[in-house]
C-alpha cells in the first residue's frame, strides 16, 4: 500500500515538474520539499532496514551532485534527492529487480537510457524536412536565428562552423534570419518523470538487458 502511495504521489509531483519544466525550464523548490517531507513520513511509517536506506541515499546523493558539477541542471539534482527521499528502496511493484538494486540510482540510469533514443528522433525529423547534414541532422535541427533567439534551444553553430556541442554565448541577433543549427535545451525533468514510472513498473533496464547476455 505504501508503495503505491510512493507512486501517486511521485508521479503528481513529478509529472507537475516535467511540465514547468517544459514550460519554462525551472521548478518550484516546493515540489522537492513536498515530496521528501511525504518521503519521510512514509519512511516513519514503514520503518524499513535503515542500513539500506542509508546506502540508498548515500549512493544517490554525492553521485546526483557529482552529475551536477558536469551540467546536469540543478532541478534535476533536487528530483533526485527527493526521490532518494521519497522511495530509496526497490518497490514491490518493479518487475525486474536485480540484486544491489538502488532504486533512485535506477530511475536515473533509466532516465538517461531514454535520451540515447534522440538522436533517432532528430534524424526522422530532418528527414521529413530535407535538412540531413551529417552528423548534426542527429543532434538538432534547423531553425531561424530571430526565431531560436525566443526557444529554449543553443545554437550548434559560430563563426561559420558547425558543432555538435551546443555554443552557449552564440549571438541569435546578429545571425539575423539566417537559418541555423540549433539543439534544445533538455526538459530533463520529463525524462525523470518517464523514468521512474519505468522503474516503478518494470524496474532496472540496463540491468535486464544485460541479463539478457549471460
């Protein structure tokens, strides 16, 4: 039951968050004390193996802000910690449990596992608009300067070069109506939210597809 209650209740504030996120790039610091408060009542209320917890947590925290310190934003960050917070142990529910299965680590790795689909919908997207120049068509697409100036993308181009690695100080003013490469600005919150209903459900897949080889 209690489970469950972990479930609605991520998926809520989760789902909330995937959508400002969307919107306008940031979430309110109240959802992530909302969720962790409702965590820890939970926690009080269960009484599960604190070691475990403790490991949980311990993994999560250091590694969530360790990804911070390499560009993750620091939204994402605060979902983590919440939801080490929220559900730091396997779910009954999860299919696929592996052993040494850290839940928050989980919906994490399930949440990246997602992005590496990507790049295959960039490609069907140029290909529907004519626009396939290797190997950008997998990374952004193409976009007016005046027009990318007011979206939450960066520009993939400066000085008249291309790059696949997003150019942060790029000058949409001065391009003009130039057409440019362009790559969004990730909603990742979205991809947490699709992760830890996965992981909730199904559980680890990187872990069930390793199994898949041995």
């Amino acid at each position: 039951m209690i489970d469950i209650i972990r479930f609605i209740v991520g998926i809520a504030i989760l789902g909330y968050a995937a959508y400002t996120d969307i919107k306008t790039r940031e979430a309110s610091n109240k959802l992530w004390l909302v969720m962790g408060g409702i965590g820890i009542i939970l926690l009080f209320i269960e009484k599960p193996n604190v070691t475990l917890v403790v490991i949980s947590m311990a993994v999560i925290i250091p590694f969530s802000f360790l990804l911070y310190l390499f560009g993750m934003g620091g939204a994402d960050v605060k979902a983590m910690w919440a939801i080490a917070l929220l559900a730091p142990l396997p779910p009954s529910t999860a299919y696929y449990s592996p052993p040494f299965f850290i839940f928050p680590l989980t919906v994490l790795i399930n949440s990246l596992l997602l992005i590496v689909f990507l790049p295959l919908f960039f490609l069907f997207y140029n290909v529907r608009k004519g626009d396939l120049e290797f190997p950008y068509c997998f990374f952004g697409y193409k976009m007016r300067a005046m027009e990318a100036k007011n979206k939450f993308v960066w520009s993939m181009e400066k000085d008249g070069k291309k790059s696949i690695v997003p150019v942060k100080d790029f000058d949409f003013e001065a391009a003009g109506n130039k057409k440019i490469w362009v790559t969004p600005k990730l909603p990742f919150l979205v991809f947490i939210f699709a992760g830890y209903i996965i992981s909730f459900i199904f559980g680890d897949i990187l872990f069930f597809l390793l199994s898949l080889f041995q």
